[in-house]
C-alpha cells in the first residue's frame, strides 16, 4: 500500500525531531564546558583568584565538575601571605528537554555551589545545604534566568571573655540576562550582632541593579551602563551600659549610575546617598543627601587603570619601594589620558535637616584645556590655571553658630593653657566666641548675611577667585 506523502512528511519531522531531542543534549553539553572553561581562564586573569576546571563528567543529558578556586592576599612579608582554597561544585543539565524541579524546555540549567564545610568550625547552617549556590537556566531563546541564596547562619564567640553572637538571615538574589540586558535583585532581611551588653542591628537590606551588558563585557571591564541602588530599611546600636551612645538611622539608600559614552571614550559615575532620619548619640536630623558627579572620564585611563591594579596585586613579595615605582610610571604614562578628557568632580548637592537648621551646597570643579603635563607635577600655577571651580553654600543662622563651637572647640582643646580645662569649660568658651567669630568672617567678606543665616558664593576661573564678589590672592607668582 502507497503511503500519502503527508505521512512521509510528518514521519520525517518525527524522526527528525526525536534525532534533535537526542543529539541535542550532547552537543549542547560540549558546548557548556567549552563555556565552563572559557569563563574559568577570564577570572585567572584577574589577580588574585586562581581557578581551575577538574574531575570533569560530560554525560548525554548532563554534566559536572569541580572548580578549585584560590585566592592569595599579598602581604609585604612573603611568609605572611594568606592564601585561601576552596572548590565549586558545577552541575549542568542539557536541553532542549530539562528535567528539574518540572519538566521544562531550554537550552541548559547548570548552578555552582559552594558547600562551606570548612566554615562549620566557625559558622552554624544548616546540615543539608550548601552555603551557597548559584542557578542559571537558559531558554530556547537565549533568555537567562538567575537566582542565588546564601543560607542563614550564626556565629557564637567572646569578646573579653563576654558571648558574642552573630546572627544573618540569609540573602535571596535573582534577576534575568537577556542580549545586552542584565537585572538583579536581592534581598537580605536581617543582621544582628549582640553582646557584652551591646546590640547592633541591620535591617531590610534591598539591592536593584541593571545593567546595560553582556558577561564577557563586565570581565573584560568595558564601559557600559548600569544603575545599582541598595537601601537599607533600619540601622540601630544600643549600649545597655552607656544610652548615650545609642544610635537608629532611617531609610538609607545608596545609588550609583555609570553612563558610557563610547564615541568619546568618556565614562561618567553619578552617586547618590540619603537618610531619612537619624538619631547618632544625641544628634538629630532628618533628609540628609549627598550627590557626586564625577564626569568626562576617560576610558583609556580607566582601563589602564585596571590593568595597574592587576599589576599592583602581583608585585614581588618583600619590596616596599615596586609599588611606589608602579605608581609613578602608571601616572607618567596615563595621566595626560585623563586630563585631556576635561575630567569634573562636582557635589551636585549636600543637604540636609539638623536640630539647629538646614543646610545646602553645591560645589562644582573641572579641569580644562590641558594638552601636555607640566614638567612639576607640583606647579600650582599650571593647575591654577587650567581649574574652573564654583561653589554655593547656604546655612542657616544657628546651623552656621553650631559649626563655629566645634571649630573653636577643636582649636581650644590644642591650646596648651587650657590644658586643664574639661569638656563643659571649652563648651562654654566656644559659645561665647562663636559670635564674634562669625561677625569677623561677614566683615572680611567669606561670609554674606541672608535673611535666615549665611551664605558663600565662590568661583575660580582663569586664575583669577573670588569669594561674594571680593577677590582672593592665589598662592601663584
């Protein structure tokens, strides 16, 4: 009897299709220890990790190894260096079928765990489980997700024969790796440390990141955007003993963003930090916040950089004076690099809500219109000359009285005739001259009297300052 040809086409794509479910796994198995290996020679080339791929098991559906990682901290003295050794334990299962915690199609799923029993002298977790692990599963469609944890533990010691225990909750990560786009998030919930009478605690600790990469990029270290924020919910001490020392800082958030810009080769890092409230021994404020700009980097200096630092890890043990050399020739050679690029650090903003008042700056620095180096590094007037430089600071009345006691309270406690003199007595002179102090500024013109306190308004620019309008010298001939 004569088949029709539409079930030779369909026996065809059976077969065809039970042959790619079967030669699959094999072929994507090789595939992942060739990523296995290529991955382990990028971090021997970042000093001080040493890895090492062995006891490789390359299977039909799956595959294993163990990593031997080590790591050497160098020390002046060659016989104190520390060197510490550990392995990781890669499992891989190959696709397109993936037999997990569910039956799921994708190329591959592979972790990396660290099982920490060397740790368990020290640390208390749990009998049955790895302390840490790292789990990776790609899609038919190139798409990666990622999760890892480390588990909770606890340490028991003594400090001045006093318990002291440690406590961690434990760290929960996860995130996705598609094309050029990476996004992590992980959360841990507490650490706490508690003894001798003293407890500190770190609570809701939050990370968020994104970047704008692709791993061989990030070992690399190319230039690429990426924007990480971490937040920490509560900070808390307390000293059972002395209750003047207690501290509680509120909804701390800690931002950075790198910006590249590629057809400049510049790079920019844009940090932020902020506090909600806080009371630090006795001190309160609220909406503290600080940003920092550092722009026009130059990714050639960054790179060069990076590779100094390898370098700087793998000096000879015993010479003091290789890393001081180091220095010098790096400087030599990339310097002009950076200075060329018209490089900025800016305080975009310093604010914030203290008991006495508030307060405000901004300060803002750049170098310009440099093309060669000076043969003094230390010429004042050639860093003078190429440093435009501007800054803005309001204070209030009573923030700015605060300032000018612990000014003089720090000037007073030199002062070898008050000696003698305890902590209220240098008070009680600063307060007296805080007055006075800031009279004597207003009048050389550092300080401008506004309608709630002080403010300073400088700027420097071809080599000519000010401050509120007066001109300042410059230590220049």
């Amino acid at each position: 009897m004569q088949k029709s040809p539409v079930v030779i086409i369909w026996a065809a794509l059976a077969v065809a299709a039970v042959t790619g479910i079967a030669i699959a796994p094999k072929i994507i198995g090789l595939s992942v220890i060739d990523s296995l290996n290529a991955h382990v020679a990028q971090i021997n080339d970042i000093p001080p990790y040493t890895a090492m791929v062995k006891e490789v098991n390359s299977g039909w559906f799956n595959s294993s190894a163990v990593i031997a990682v080590s790591v050497s901290f160098p020390e002046m003295d060659a016989e104190q260096q520390q060197t510490f050794t550990f392995d990781l334990n890669f499992n891989a299962q190959h696709g397109p079928v993936l037999m997990g915690e569910s039956l799921t199609f994708g190329r591959e799923a592979w972790s990396l765990s660290y099982q920490g029993e060397n740790l368990r002298s020290n640390l208390d977790f749990a009998p049955d489980q790895a302390f840490y692990e790292f789990k990776a599963q790609t899609d038919l469609l190139g798409s990666t997700a990622i999760s890892d944890h480390i588990v909770p533990f606890n340490i028991q010691t003594t400090e001045d024969d006093e318990p002291v225990s440690l406590s961690f909750s434990g760290y929960q990560g996860s995130g996705d790796i598609h094309g050029n786009n990476i996004t992590y998030m992980a959360n841990i919930d507490k650490v706490s440390i508690d003894g001798s009478g003293k407890q500190a605690n770190i609570d809701n600790i939050h990370v968020d990141s994104q970047l704008k990469a692709n791993m061989e990029q990030i070992f690399s270290g190319e230039m690429y955007d990426s924007l990480v924020k971490v937040s920490i919910g509560n900070m808390s001490f307390t000293d059972s003993e002395d209750p003047s020392l207690n501290s509680n800082i509120q909804n701390t958030l800690l931002s950075g963003e790198s910006v590249a810009d590629r057809s400049k080769k510049i790079f920019h890092i844009l940090s932020s930090y902020s506090v909600e409230r806080y009371e630090v021994m006795g001190s309160v404020g609220q909406d503290l916040r600080l940003n920092v700009d550092m722009k026009n980097l130059s990714s050639d200096f960054i790179k060069a950089y990076q590779k100094q630092i390898q370098n700087t890890v793998q000096v000879p043990q015993g010479d003091p004076n290789a890393v001081q050399q180091q220095l010098l020739d790096f400087m030599d050679t990339n310097l002009l690099d950076l200075l060329i690029a018209s490089p900025e650090f800016n305080i975009a903003q310093v604010s914030g809500k203290l008991e006495q008042g508030k307060f405000n700056g901004q300060l803002f620095t750049k170098l310009v219109n440099i093309t060669h180096l000076p043969d003094n590094l230390l010429d004042n007037t050639f860093w003078i000359s190429h440093l435009q430089a501007s800054t803005h600071i309001e204070i209030e009345q009573s923030v700015a009285e605060m300032i000018a006691v612990l000014v003089l309270e720090s000037q007073l406690k030199a002062n070898p005739e008050l000696a003698q003199a305890t902590p209220e007595q240098i008070n009680e002179i600063a307060m007296q001259q805080a007055p006075m102090m800031l009279q004597n500024l207003e009048q050389q013109g550092l300080l401008e009297a506004t309608a709630e306190g002080y403010q300073l308004v400088a700027e420097l620019k071809d080599s000519q300052a000010n401050i509120n309008g007066n001109p300042i010298p410059l230590p220049i001939p």
